[in-house]
C-alpha cells in the first residue's frame, strides 16, 4: 500500500512538472501574440514552480 506522504509527493511533483509545462505555453503564447499579460502569467506559472519544488525537497526534512 501507498503511504500518504508518497502519494503526497508524487502529486507536488506532478504538479511542478504541470505548471513548467503551462510556464511555457504562456511564454509562447506571448512570442505570437505580443501580449504582456502572458509573460506575466508566464512568470507567475514559473513562480509557483520554482515554490512547489522548494516545497518538495524540504518536505522530506519536515517529515523526518
């Protein structure tokens, strides 16, 4: 069986990969259309990446 703080890896960890994937999409989608929102949402998409993967290696030291 599954413990819960595995499950609760693998969902922050789907989770980074998700919005370094929609980080992108928005920057993308800035170089086509020249629309400043989108590399704000671009940067902000990165932010809460960069912040789950923090969250990710420290999550293992919290739980020790």
């Amino acid at each position: 069986m599954i413990r819960l703080l595995t499950a609760h890896r693998i969902l922050i960890a789907t989770a980074v990969v998700f919005f370094v994937f929609f980080a992108f999409w928005e920057y993308r989608s800035y170089l086509q259309t020249d629309n400043g929102w989108a590399v704000f949402r671009a940067l902000l998409y990165l932010w809460v990446a960069v912040c789950f993967g923090v969250y990710f290696k420290k999550l293992k030291q919290w739980y020790k």
